[in-house]
C-alpha cells in the first residue's frame, strides 16, 4: 500500500514542478513583450477601419 502512495506523492511533486516551470516560463515571456510595447504618449492610436459591406453571396447571371 505504502507503494502506491510514494508513487501518487512522487506524480504530484512533478507535477508541481513542472507547473512551476511553465508559469515562470510564461511570466517571462509576458514581462519581455509588455517591455516592447512603447509608453502611450509615444503611440498615435487610429481607428479602426471597416471594409466596404459586400454581399456574401456573388449575384448568379443565367448563362445564355
């Protein structure tokens, strides 16, 4: 019985490790992309522009 709960205890503490490592993982990457991302005075924002309506479905001319 004492097996079976070592390797239940020995799953769950690789888990958390790998859990661990993934989020510092992300957290870096995170932290290196808002680093790139300029102050706002520096940034002009535009709106964002719509494309002209067109209409889903290609009008069908009979063919002759």
């Amino acid at each position: 019985m004492w097996g079976w709960i070592a390797w239940i205890a020995i799953a769950l503490a690789v888990w958390v490790v790998v859990a661990a490592f993934v989020g510092v993982l992300l957290g870096r990457a995170v932290r290196r992309r808002d680093r790139q991302v300029p102050d706002g005075d520096a940034v002009e924002v535009f709106p964002p522009t719509s494309a002209p309506a067109e209409d889903p479905v290609p009008e069908q001319h009979p063919r002759s």
